[in-house]
C-alpha cells in the first residue's frame, strides 16, 4: 500500500470512527486480556498457520520452514515449548492440522532454474511420540491451501472402530480459478485417497478452506460467482460424497465472501462471510460476520443466525476465520480497525444457548484483546488472522506480524475457564450439569 493511499483511509477511518462513536452506544461485552504470549523466530511470519488438538499444538512459521510445538500444561494451565521440526524443504505453506500427537504439513520445493520453476509438494504426517514421518500425498503446481484433521467411527460404542481422517483444500483461484478437495483416510500406517472433488470455474476458490469433524467436512469458495460465495458440504457414508451447496440466503446482499471461513461440529455449521453488510438504510459495508446454520434430523442444513460483532465498522472484515467448540465460538477479524484506528485485528468470543444451533442462539460475550498489540502506533498487525479454540486449553489467536508489524509474530493465548464446559448430560438435553466460569 501506498503511503498517500494509506494517509487517505486513515483519514476515511478517523471519519468513519468519529461517527461510529457518535451513534453507538457502550459495549456491552467484557474486554479480556490474554493469559500468556508465545512467540517463535524473528521475521517468520510465526503464527501464519496454527492448530490445537487438546493439550497439543503446533504453529507454523513459514518464511523460515519450521513448525514450533507447544504442550498444555495442567497444573500450571500455560503453554510449555516443545521441540522445533525442521522438515526437509525449502519452505512450508502456511497450512497444519493437528490430530492427537500427529501434526499435518505441507512441505514445498521449487524444481529447476527459477523462472521458470515447477513447484512441487508433499503432505506429510509427522508423529511426535514414537517418531515417524509419512507422506499422505504428494503433487506439482498450486499447493494445499487447508488442511483439517479429525476421526471417524464407533469410538465408546459396541465395535470400537474409529478411523483418522484428514481433507485436504487446493484452492487455484490465483492461478486461473477452480480448486479441489480431497479426503484421506489411515489404514495401518498408510493413508489411502478415499474421494475426490474438482471445479475448473474461473471464480471458484473451492478448498481455500475446510472443517472437518466426524463424518461431516466443510469446504469454504468465497470467490464463487464474483465473490458471492459459497460452503460445499461433504458427509462419509459409503465414501465422501457432497451432500449440499450452501449460499448465503440474504437476496438483498452480493459479493459477501460467504465462505471466507467455516467450522462444523454434530448440530452447529458456521461460515465466516468477510464482506457482509450490517444495516440496511443505509448498510455500513464490509463489516463481515458469520452465519450460524443448525441441521435437520434429515442432515440437511438450514440458516438460523446472521451476527456481526458490536461495534463493527466499516472495512472491519470480520470473519476471516472461525473456530467452534460446543457452545463456545472464536471469531477474528485481522482488519479490524482499533488502536489509533491502524488496522490492528480483534477477535470476539460467542456463546451459544441451548444444545444446538436449531434450538439455541448465538450471542456475543467477550472481546479478546491482546495487550502490548504494537509497539509502533502506525504498524498494522494481523492479529486474528488465525483463531483456534479448544475446550480443555483455551483459545489462541495469531499475530503474524507481531509487535513491529515486519513479521515477528506472536500467539496470543486464553483460558479454558472462559469457556462453557459441558455436562455429562449433554447429549441427552439435561443441561443441570453445565457451569460457566466467568473471569
């Protein structure tokens, strides 16, 4: 960006937030600070991809190709540093998953003179305890934009049997449009390709996102149809098969980016959409937010909640990305404009009444700040970029940018005991068990 164009929009931001101020009232959602900072190598981009399993997780740094390991621990509830993998490559895309103590990367290398180059990939399951490294898939030209990993199967029931899935997004909307997704499944130590799904559509950005839990995933093409968007939804039943194309219901509403981020879970769908409208007369434009859909006893999804966080301005773009565990929901928005109205990012923290998203709704409790964001007032961070929430560690969210905004970047982490935890009833809608925490 420009220096003139960056004097002009803040200019624009100054306008746009005196008059915010002027109109709306005091927020009512508690502002938090966070419990701990990580941190990984200077100029990395540390934070650019991140995933948490329980008490592990893994973060990507990937200007200087090596994933930073963190493990939860209980008695001190903070993260503890692990090992450093330094994965054979010249550098890694900024994708992982994370699944028990197995991390999911994708390693790339360029072939030949550069240019012209052929970039090649592969994706790689590295186990941590015992060690072992397999690669799931391997491939050239655009490499994996999403990866989600999670298990199916009968795990408690009667025959025991669970199977570990990983899907896998390659979004080619920067090279000429289209994308794939592709589900994995691990039979011995061996993954083995189960499905498939392309689309050549110059507007498509098919797989530049994806959920995945249980025998439900999410793929998120906010590019389709000039940006309209769109969430492909695929469930396992003899195979991956795609059971419903999802677009945002608003008539009155086009280019909303739906898409832009999804998480699922058994009864919650939620898509990020980062140009959506709040309002009507007139519309304040590109605020974002999400869309929450319930499912139907048919598996079918429906619409239940349009939200956009209090406050919301302009060019906020909320809904970058999207986490979910039970009734808690991570929202971050990376252009949020807040501290000397820089584009600094925000996240906001959700909760949800009732068992699911048809029988409950969504409300906004808590705005996650980081403290110390910048220590430059004109830097932009990215902080929000990446949330993840898990209901025994608490939640994170990354800052690739860091506290200079030249790619220091940082992981800001929460606690547990923000959540709603649940009830041994859950499942059977007796919720005498639940309690919140609040801080």
């Amino acid at each position: 960006m420009s220096h003139r164009l960056s004097l002009l929009r803040h200019a624009r931001s100054l306008a746009l937030a005196a008059a915010a101020l002027s109109a709306v009232p005091a927020l009512a959602f508690d502002t938090l600070s966070q419990d701990q900072v990580l941190s990984g190598p200077d100029f990395a981009s540390f934070g650019s991809a991140m995933d948490v399993d329980g008490y592990f997780s893994a973060v990507v740094s990937p200007e200087n190709a090596t994933i930073e390991t963190f493990t939860f621990n209980l008695s001190s509830g903070s993260w503890q540093a692990g090992p450093t993998l330094t994965p054979t490559a010249e550098e890694l895309a900024p994708v992982v998953a994370v699944h028990g103590l197995t991390i999911f990367y994708a390693a790339i290398t360029q072939v030949g003179a550069n240019p012209p180059s052929t970039q090649s990939w592969e994706i790689r399951a590295q186990r941590l305890f015992p060690p072992q490294t397999v690669v799931v898939d391997s491939g050239t030209g655009q490499e994996p934009t999403a990866l989600a990993a999670s298990v199916w199967g009968d795990e408690g029931g009667d025959r025991g049997i669970t199977i570990d899935v990983l899907a896998v997004g390659i979004s080619r909307y920067s090279s000429g449009g289209g994308g794939a997704s592709r589900m994995y499944e691990k039979v011995g130590n061996d993954w083995f390709l189960i499905d498939s799904w392309d689309t050549t559509h110059p507007s498509s950005s098919h797989g530049r996102n994806v959920a995945l839990h249980g025998t439900w995933a999410a793929f998120g093409d906010p590019t389709w149809n000039n940006s309209d968007g769109l969430v492909r939804v695929f469930r396992r039943d003899f195979g991956w098969t795609l059971r419903q194309q999802i677009e945002d219901g608003n008539p009155l509403q086009s280019g909303v980016s739906f898409g832009a981020s999804v998480a699922i879970d058994d009864v919650c769908l939620v898509i990020g959409m980062t140009s959506f409208n709040q309002g009507f007369i007139p519309p304040t434009p590109d605020t974002g937010g999400f869309a929450a859909y319930g499912v139907s006893p048919e598996d079918f999804w429906f619409q239940e909640q349009v939200l956009v966080p209090e406050g919301a301005l302009s060019e906020d773009y909320w809904g970058f990305d999207i986490d979910l565990a039970g009734p808690n929901l991570v929202l971050g928005g990376w252009r949020v404009q807040r501290l000397n109205l820089n584009e600094q990012g925000d996240a906001a923290l959700f909760r949800r009444s009732g068992d699911s998203c048809r029988f409950g709704s969504w409300s906004e409790y808590a705005r996650l700040r980081a403290t110390a964001l910048v220590i430059d007032p004109e830097a932009e961070a990215d902080y929000g970029r990446v949330v993840r929430i898990d209901p025994q560690s608490g939640i994170l969210v990354s800052d690739p940018k860091g506290p200079t905004g030249e790619g220091h970047g940082r992981v800001y982490a929460f606690n547990s005991t923000l959540l709603v935890l649940f009830a041994d009833g859950f499942e059977s809608g007796d919720t005498s068990g639940w309690s919140v925490t609040t801080p």
